[in-house]
C-alpha cells in the first residue's frame, strides 16, 4: 500500500470540537445549561480570547457580514443572518499548500496547521450543521490532514437569536437546531442568553467566568419554549420532504434548461455555499524550474471544464447539464450517499447569485404541478 | 500536545512517495510502458494491490494524474503503467529517462472484485484504451490460473500496426489455456493472420456459457455500449459484465468532487462498476 492504514482511532466529531476529548461518563456534572445575561456577553467573549483567536460576526456593509477577529472595541453583531463567506474558509482555505516538490528528491508535506485554536462565535446551527456535514466527507475513507488540523483546532460557539428573513430555509433542511457540533451554544430568551454547553472545552469556557453564569430556572425553561414555538411560526413553508424523489421524477423538466439560460457559471454559489468543497490541484513551479509547490484552490462544478478530460471528453458538456449536477449532489446524490443532502438551506447562493437565483424558488417551482 | 501531532507525514493521501523510472519502452503511436519502483518500496509491496486499481502518478513539475496499474499483483515488481501522451503529465511522463524520479500514491479505487470472479468463466473485452485494465487482470487471472474456469480474450484494434498490448498478445495467443481473438476494425494489410470487425462480432463466436461468466470490458463509453447490449441480448445478466470509467481526477481520495458520477465517486467505488450500476448512473452510457 502507497497510503499507510488511516489510524483506527482517528478523531470522530461530535460534542467535542477542542481537542481534549474526555469521555462524558467520567465528568461529574456532564452537558447542561446555564444562563449568561446580556449585559455579561461582552465580559465573556473577552475571557474566551485566553482559549484561542476569537473570530465573530462583523459588518462590513449594508446587511453584509464577515467572520472576522473579535478586537478590543468593535462588538461582534450578533443579529448578523449569515456571513458572507462560511466558516468553511477556516478549514479549507481558498488555496492551501498540499505539498512542495524538487525534480532531486521529490516530494515532501506541506505544513499541517499548528497555529492557535480558532474559536468561532456566532455561527447559527444552520452553519454548525455545515462544519458537520463537511467532517462527513473529509474524515471519510482517507482522512484528510490539513482539514483535520484546522478542524481540530476549531472551537464553536452556536448562536440562534436572529430572525430568519426571506432567504432562509433551514428549517424545511432540518438544520435550524443543532444538538452537536459546538462547545457552547446561545440561545436569546429575553433577558438572558441560554447557554447550552457541548464539550468540555465549552465548559472550560464557562468555568472561566463561572461568575458570569446562572442556573436554569423554571422560568427559563419556559421562556426557552415559548421562543421555540415563536421561532416555529417565523419560516415561510419551502418544503423539502420526499426533493430526492421529485427530483429524480422531473430529471428532464424544462425547468434547467431555464435556468441554464439564467447563469452564468460564475460560481459565486458555490463560493459561499457552507457546504461546497470540490476542490482542483495545480502544481506552481519556482523561478528555478525545478522546485514549486503543489496546491489545491477551491473549485466549482459549474466552470465548464470542471469535469473534461484529454480529447476534449467532457461529461457535462452543457451549462444544463453541470446546474443540474450542482443541484442532483446537493440534494439527491449526497443524501444517497450520506442520508442528509449537502445543503443546510443557509440561503448564502440566493444571496450570492448575480442572475437572481434563488434555490427555494427552483424547489417550489419542481414541486409545482407542471415541473 | 499540539494537534498536528496527531498526524504522522506518512499518512497524508496527499502525499507522493518517490518512484524511480526502471524502464521505459515505447510501445506504439504515443503509448509507453513506465516501469517504476519505489524508493522505499517494502518488498513484495505491489502484490497488495488489486487488478483494477489506478495509482496517481506525478510528472514533477507538470502534474498529477490517474493511471491503471497494467502489471498483475501476481508479479511483485516492478509497478508497470501503460501511459498514452495526451497531455502535459502524460508527455511527460512518456519522455522521462531511465532514473528519473516520479511521485506515486495510492493503489486507489475498487479494482476487479477477484474473491468473486475465482471459480467463473472469464472474457475480457478490450480496446487500446483500457487495454491496462485488460493487462493486469489477464496476467492475474493467467497466474492463478487454477482459479478460474475457461479465460477467453477480444482484443479490438483499430488497425493491425497499432495493439498497444502487443508483446503481451504474443504471449498470449500462444497459450492453450486462453482463448485470444484479436481483431482489426481497419481493412489495411491484408495479409493480417487475425480476425477483423467489431469485438462484437465474434463474442457468439466464442464457447462462452453466461450463466457461468463474468465479462470484463475494457475501452470508451461507446465500446461498453455496443458490447453490453451485445452481452445482454446473448443473455448475459448486467451483474456479471464489468465496466471500468474514466473520470477526471484530482485527489482519489473521494473528496476533490471531480469523478463525481451521481452519489459514486469514480475513485472510491470504482473505477470497476457493473454494467448494471453503469447504466444507473448519470452521465455514463
Ligand atoms: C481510473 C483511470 C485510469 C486511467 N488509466 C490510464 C492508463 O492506464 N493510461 C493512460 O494513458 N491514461 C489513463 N487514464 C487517463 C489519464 O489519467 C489522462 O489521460 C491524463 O489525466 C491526461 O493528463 P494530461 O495532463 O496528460 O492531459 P491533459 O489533456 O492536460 O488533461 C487535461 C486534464 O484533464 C484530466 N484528464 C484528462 N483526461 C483524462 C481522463 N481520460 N481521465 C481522467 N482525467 C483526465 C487531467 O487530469 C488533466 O488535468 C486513466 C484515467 C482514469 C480516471
Ligand atoms: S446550496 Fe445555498 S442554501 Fe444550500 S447550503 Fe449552499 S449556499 Fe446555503
Ligand atoms: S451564483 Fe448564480 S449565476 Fe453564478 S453560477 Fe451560481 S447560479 Fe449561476
Ligand atoms: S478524484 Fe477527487 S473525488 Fe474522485
């Protein structure tokens, strides 16, 4: 064997995202919740920076938001819907160095990230599910290093406090609650945040400014429930069950070639879809001819040559033919292969699209009566 | 600890071992066999590999890219590619003298499912193009020949100067325990002792049972075509004809997304399908 057996005990994600991964049954007082009041928030994030780079939500423009490091001044925006990017750009960076090479003693690794742990506040359960649904397919048959390293380096704190607007469907995706994938997850119930703590790193977290933090009361639980049935009640209806099926009942609906005739494969989509990771690898030689690095950058299975082969051979030669591959894996051909679909409804690429695409129309209009 | 601990080099799919070039034989138009072997090659280390697996191999400097392992597990070293200069890492790869140094990784993907085809009846049916599939599962089926019924091979060429496999086929079509029809779709050199026409015209030629044989096809989308309907009208079941697809490839390891074929990845649950399978999925017959 070229590639030497994946280590059998190889990290596996769930409730613990920060690297100390400490069986539950062993800790005396395991997963629960506690309450942070509002006006304590800024007082926590700033005892957080002692565990890592605090990254948050900022504004940048006119509803438009970036995961950018939390300073001294400036308070992350908490009622930020989605950011531009996803926090996928922390765990596959746009280009990443897989390995460097000389013509004289051939390849060697590239770096793995050592650097600092990344905590990510904010991220709504949408986006958690995201992180989730990437792990499925980078800690696969061959897991991969440099994911795993940033990965594992990542901690999360969950944040569900805005209203959805227009372009959210989580809810028809089944990725508007998160029950893992963090270390800390917040809640607004009013007055106070319900924080919600997922490894025991996210308890460090807590523990660092235990002064900060209540016990649930009755009154919290109710509130947390009364929010639940609020937040029930603000998703419009975009529905999903049985899509696979649909789907595969309306392959030839004329609906793709319209939309066809609407794109440009741009593949802004795919840019700030949380979930897209198909990826190209180009080898960039040195001024010295014979040394360079080998890279991976981000690619998009709507650029036309994505799939070709020598001899011009391409598989989906027509811009149809790769819209309705981009649509079929996200959700048809992932949910087959991993039993979820590979969209998280975060309503990024109906933002995103220059052409004025927006996936929960394609959706309603394939379940209309005349595909 | 820090995390990166966690990871040892040697285990990193992106990673090429270096290989040295043993050998490099022309053999016709722009096809090649690259001989290979590892640097840190533990012995017998290419009997672990399954006929049907494709490795990626670096031109350093150039790229990367798929490539079938032509030899058969059976024969330990040394690591043998039939490489046809398409493109940049193919011509470069093609024009590398003896020593030079490569990059290697894998064996990926699925290979011919062997545990299953010991005991049957095997066809192979191929064309210059996945003549490399063809190669590493007939010598493994010819070294373990004890292990299956009656072997039979097609080899379809698109004009008698240009059999990629031919010094194979001289091995070949001498052998008793082999059935070899070669044949030319081309009507040059009359004095062509083979066959001529389609690979299909000869399969009901052959004494071949189908409830008791599996058929491997080798070649294009449209050989797997022609010659699948050919097999099923004959009353071949689609679970016992194996294809294997090309894709464009650019990890193996089943997360670049580039050989995505409907939910498979071409480089983990293939490149091998059966023809049933194949015709299941999108974009492929
Ligand atoms: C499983 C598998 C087994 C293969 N076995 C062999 C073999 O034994 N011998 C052989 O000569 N070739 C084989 N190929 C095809 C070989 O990988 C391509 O010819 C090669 O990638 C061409 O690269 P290039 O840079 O020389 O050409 P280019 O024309 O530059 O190729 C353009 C790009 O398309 C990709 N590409 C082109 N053609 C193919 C193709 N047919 N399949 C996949 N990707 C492609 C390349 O990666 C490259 O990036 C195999 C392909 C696959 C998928
Ligand atoms: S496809 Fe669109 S809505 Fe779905 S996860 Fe990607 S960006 Fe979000
Ligand atoms: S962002 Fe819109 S126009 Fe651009 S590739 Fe995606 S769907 Fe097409
Ligand atoms: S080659 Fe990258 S997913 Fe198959």
């Amino acid at each position: 064997m070229l590639v030497k057996r994946p280590p059998t005990d190889r990290p596996v994600f769930g409730q613990t995202t920060g690297g100390e991964h400490i069986n539950p049954s062993l800790q005396p007082d395991r997963a629960v919740s506690r309450i942070l009041r509002k006006k304590d928030m800024d007082a926590f994030l700033e005892s957080v920076k002692a565990f890592g780079s605090l990254y948050g939500p900022r504004q940048v423009g006119p509803n438009q938001y970036q995961l950018m490091p939390v300073g001294d001044v400036a308070p992350v925006s908490a009622e930020c819907r989605r950011t531009i990017l996803p926090p996928k750009k922390f765990l596959i960076p746009a280009r990443d160095d897989l390995c460097h090479f000389s013509a004289d003693t051939g390849y060697r690794a590239a770096e793995v990230y050592t650097g600092e742990r990344v905590i990510l506040f904010g991220l709504h359960a949408c986006d958690i599910h995201a992180l989730v649904t990437l792990d499925l397919v980078f800690n696969g048959k061959y897991p991969d290093p440099r994911y795993l390293a940033r990965r594992q380096a990542l901690a999360v704190i969950g944040f569900s406090g805005t209203a959805p607007d227009g372009n959210c469907f989580c809810h028809a995706m089944g990725t508007s609650h998160a029950d893992r994938g963090f270390d800390l997850f917040l809640t607004d119930i009013g007055d106070e945040y319900l924080v919600r703590i997922g490894s025991s790193l996210g308890d460090d977290m807590m523990r660092a400014r235990v002064d900060l933090f209540g016990q649930v009361e009755r009154e919290h639980i109710d509130a947390y429930k009364e929010r639940s049935d609020r937040r029930q009640t603000q998703f419009d209806d975009t529905v999903v069950e049985d899509l696979p099926q649909i789907l595969e009942l309306e392959h030839d609906s004329p609906i793709w070639r319209e939309l066809s005739e609407r794109c440009f494969g741009c593949g802004a989509c795919a840019a700030v879809c949380p979930t897209c990771y198909c990826y190209d690898v180009v080898d960039l030689v040195g001024t010295d001819g014979i040394t360079g690095r080998r890279v991976r950058q981000w690619d998009c299975c709507l650029f036309q040559n994505f799939a070709e082969m020598s001899g011009g051979f391409n598989p989906r030669p027509n811009r149809t033919d790769r819209i309705k591959h981009r649509y079929y894996h996200k959700q048809v051909h992932f949910v087959e292969r991993f039993g979820r679909p590979s969209c998280v409804g975060c309503g990024r690429c109906v933002e995103a699209c220059p052409a004025e695409i927006s996936l929960k129309d394609v959706i309603a209009a394939i379940r209309g009566r005349s595909g | 600890m820090t995390v990166s601990e966690t990871f040892h080099p040697s285990m990193d799919p992106h990673l090429p071992r270096a290989a040295r070039v043993l050998g490099n034989v022309p053999l016709v138009e722009t096809y090649h066999l690259l001989q290979l072997s590892l640097e840190d090659e533990a012995p017998h280390e290419w009997v672990m590999h399954r006929p049907g697996q494709f490795v990626m191999a670096s031109a350093i400097g150039v790229g990367e890219a798929p490539f079938t392992i032509a030899s058969s597990p059976t024969r330990s070293r040394p690591l043998e590619l039939v490489v046809h200069a398409v493109g940049p890492v193919t011509q470069a790869l093609c024009a590398s003298k003896e020593n030079t140094l490569v990059g290697l990784r894998g064996p990926f993907g699925n290979g011919y499912p062997v545990e299953t085809l010991v005991g049957a009846d095997l066809l192979v049916l191929t064309q210059n193009p996945g003549s490399s599939f063809a190669r590493s599962l007939l010598w493994y089926a010819l070294d373990r020949r004890q292990s299956f019924g009656t072997l039979s091979l097609i080899y379809e060429t698109p004009d008698p100067s240009r059999v990629v496999l031919a010094r194979d086929l001289s091995a070949w079509v001498v052998r008793r325990d082999l059935t070899t029809v070669v044949t030319t779709l081309g009507n040059s050199a009359p004095d062509w002792p083979y066959s001529r026409g389609a690979a299909a015209d000869h399969l009901r030629k052959l004494d071949i049972v189908p409830k008791n044989t599996y058929v491997a096809l080798c070649g294009t989308a449209a050989f797997y075509r022609e010659n699948g309907h050919a097999l099923v009208a004959m009353g071949f079941s689609r679970g016992r004809i194996l294809i294997a697809l090309a894709r464009r490839m650019r990890c193996g390891t089943g997360v670049c997304g580039h050989c995505k074929v409907g939910s498979k990845n071409v480089c983990l649950d293939g490149p091998v399908f059966t023809y049933w399978d194949a015709s299941n999925l999108p974009e492929v017959m």
